[in-house]
C-alpha cells in the first residue's frame, strides 16, 4: 500500500490569524492519526507563519506513527531539526513571499551544502527525503548528496488544464520515479493532490508515499478532519486495488 501524510500546517495557519491557541494543529495530527493517517507532515517555517516551535516540539512526543518535518536548509531551522528528531525530514525550497512551496530543491546548484546536510541528519537516524521537480538531473543529483528519498512534485500535474496535459504530465512523473528507482531512491509525491486528482497518481506511480494538505484540512472544515481523512485512504486504497488488478 502507499501511506498517507497529512500536513496540518493550515490549522495552524487558521491558529496563527487570531494569534491565539485553537485550533490546535497538536489535537488536528491526533485526530488524522485517528482516521488513519500514517504520516503527520508539517513545515517550520523560518517566518513561523503557521506551525510554531511549540507544535514541532509537542508533536515529536505525541506522534507513534511517523513525523516528517517540511524544512528548508537554513542553519536555525536545521539545529531546531536536530533537536526535535521527527522520523523524517524533507527538505524543500522556502521564499518568504510564495503563499505555499512552489518549486521543487535545486539539488544541482546546492550538492555540497546538502551533502553535508544529509549526512549530518542521517547521522542522527533522521530519514531524508529530498522535494524536487521531476528531473532527471535533480533526480540523480539527489542520489548523490545520499538522501535516501524524494518527493516529486506534482502541482504541475494537479494544475494541468487539460486532460492531454495531465496525461503527459503523468508520463513525467512516471519517468521520475522509475530513474529514481534505478539509482537506489526512495520515492514519494505530493503537492496539489485532491480527491479528484489522485486516483491516477496511486494506478500509475509505483511510489511509497502521498503527502496531502489543503485538500483534505478543505474538506474536514465540512465533514471533520477524521472523516476526511478516512476518506481519503479509502480512496487510495482503492485506486491500489485496481493497480494491483484485485
Ligand atoms: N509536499 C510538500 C513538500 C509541500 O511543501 C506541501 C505543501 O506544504 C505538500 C506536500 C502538500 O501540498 P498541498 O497542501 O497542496 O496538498
């Protein structure tokens, strides 16, 4: 099967814009753990515009299943990582004026930065994963600085027009995770995933992970956020199902 992270990141960003203490993102990850999350995501920011260092601190001790810190490489956010040790770190690109992460890690213009880096997590038994566009130079070059995983970006493919679009879009991913497979990588996806566009993400990509925010915090305004996220691993799930023709 392929796990599923919740990133709760905007309940913490709906937390921030009264500057108060609900709703909690601790009690959000508690309850997606409850609708069968595997993965609870969530970002450090170095602007702390939503998620703070009280909830990373909290949730490295509430969290049994696996915590994965979004993160970019600066050195304050990195000794704050290395403290807190979440089951797995991915490193992403950070600009302070984008509204949510938009392009994928240029792995070839930091290699030594990040081999350092990596090394220094796995050193600590942190796990890293590398969020990179479907590229084979970034692919590769993400093999080399040694992490043991990627997350392929797909909000090209989730913003896709067109089904045509969409289509070759998927043939991208689908060749990203194959070279990533070839050279040793781990592979993961998210970005832009919904509950419409991620069945043929789960048929066609042989991946490990899925990483899904906005989407499901959306539709938990509505029905809950255990129900929302129940709903959305029984959607993978069945989309697994068909993959595996059963
Ligand atoms: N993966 C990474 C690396 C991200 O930065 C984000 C956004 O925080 C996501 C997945 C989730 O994206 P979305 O909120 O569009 O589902």
């Amino acid at each position: 099967m392929i796990d599923l992270g919740v990133n709760v990141d905007h309940v913490a960003t709906i937390r921030q814009a009264r500057m108060t203490y609900e709703p909690d993102p601790v009690t959000a990850a508690g309850i997606a753990d409850l609708g069968g999350a595997d993965i609870i995501t969530i970002h450090l920011r170095e602007d702390r515009r939503h998620i703070q260092d009280r909830d990373l601190e909290l949730l490295s001790g509430t969290i049994f299943t696996k915590l994965n810190l979004e993160m970019a490489t600066s050195q304050e956010i990195v000794e704050i990582a290395l403290k807190a040790k979440p089951n797995q770190i991915t490193l992403v690109p950070e600009k302070r004026e984008e509204i949510t992460t938009e392009g994928g890690l240029s792995v070839t213009s930091h290699k030594r930065l990040l081999t350092d880096l990596v090394k220094k997590f796995k050193d600590n038994n942190i796990y890293v994963s590398l969020f990179i566009d479907p590229d084979k130079e970034q692919i590769i070059a993400s093999s080399e600085v040694g992490a043991q995983s990627i997350e392929l970006h797909t909000g090209s493919y989730a913003n896709a027009e067109t089904k045509e679009q969409s289509a070759r879009l998927l043939d991208v991913l689908k060749e990203g995770v194959r070279i990533a497979q070839d050279v040793g990588l781990g592979v993961n996806a998210g970005h832009g995933l919904t509950y419409k566009n991620t069945g043929p993400i789960v048929e066609q990509l042989d991946i490990e992970e899925i990483h899904i925010g906005h989407s499901i915090i959306s539709r938990a305004v509505f029905v809950g956020i255990e129900c929302a996220v129940r709903e959305m691993k029984e959607l993978i799930y069945k989309h697994y199902m068909i993959k595996q023709n059963l």
